[in-house]
C-alpha cells in the first residue's frame, strides 16, 4: 500500500481583477503527516514567482465541503454543489481557490483508505522517533 497520495487538481484562482484564471494544484497526503493535507501551486499562481505550499488540516477539509469552517490561515467552504473554496491568509494577502468538490472528496476518500479518520495518532512511531532524538543529544 503506498505511503503518499498525490493527486493534480486544476483550481481557479479568484482575483480582484476581472478575470479568474486556472492553475494546476497538486494535492499531497502522506501516512507520515497523518492529520495533514497538503496543497502546492506552481510559481505561476503566486505574486512573487516562487513555489506556494500550505499544509492545513485534513479534518478541516472534510469539514469544509459540508459547511463553511476554519481559524486562522486557513479557510474552506462550498460553493454551491460542484465547487470548494479554499482560502489562504499570509502576511502578504489572501488568497482563495476555487477546486471542483468531486476531486476533493476522492482524494480525501484516498487518504481515508490510506489512514482511516480516527487512527491518525496511531502511524507515529514514538518509541522510534524518542530513540532517535536521544541518539542525537
């Protein structure tokens, strides 16, 4: 069984300007960061040229497909039956997403086959991970 998911999305970023624009969005869950998702935006969707990634909760997704939630950098909410929105706050603005709502509840689908909802905690190796923090001191 694999121990990262990765899943291409197109999103539709929304501007101020007249007109949105797609970009590509790569989705990432791995077994090692069990309560995490990951997004990545290439340098075309960011202000400044460079590679753009948040990690933010998976729960917080689910939850968000349902109904609007999220504190802080990150929020999530439907928009309408077919479309997600995610939005991003940085010190340099926010940004929001719009992503079809279909591929978001396969890829959360995936990394429920990968680490079923409740057994997060379970995939860190704590013996493991104490051993070898104390081998470094």
């Amino acid at each position: 069984m694999p121990t990262v998911i990765d899943q291409a999305v197109q999103a539709r970023l929304i501007a101020s300007a007249p007109q949105d624009r797609a970009v590509p969005a790569q989705l990432r869950y791995q077994r090692s960061d069990p309560f995490a998702v990951h997004i990545a935006f290439p340098p075309m969707a960011s202000l400044d040229g460079a590679d753009v990634e948040w990690a933010f909760a998976r729960e917080l997704l689910a939850c968000g497909l349902i109904s609007p939630t999220g504190h802080g950098d990150v929020h999530v909410w439907p928009c309408g039956p077919e479309r997600t929105v995610l939005e991003f706050h940085a010190a340099e603005g926010v940004a929001m997403v719009q992503i079809d709502t279909a591929e978001l509840r396969r890829f959360l689908t995936r990394s429920y086959a990968l680490v079923p909802a409740g057994s997060e905690a379970g995939q860190f190796d704590l013996d493991g991970d104490l051993t070898a923090l104390l081998r470094e001191a």
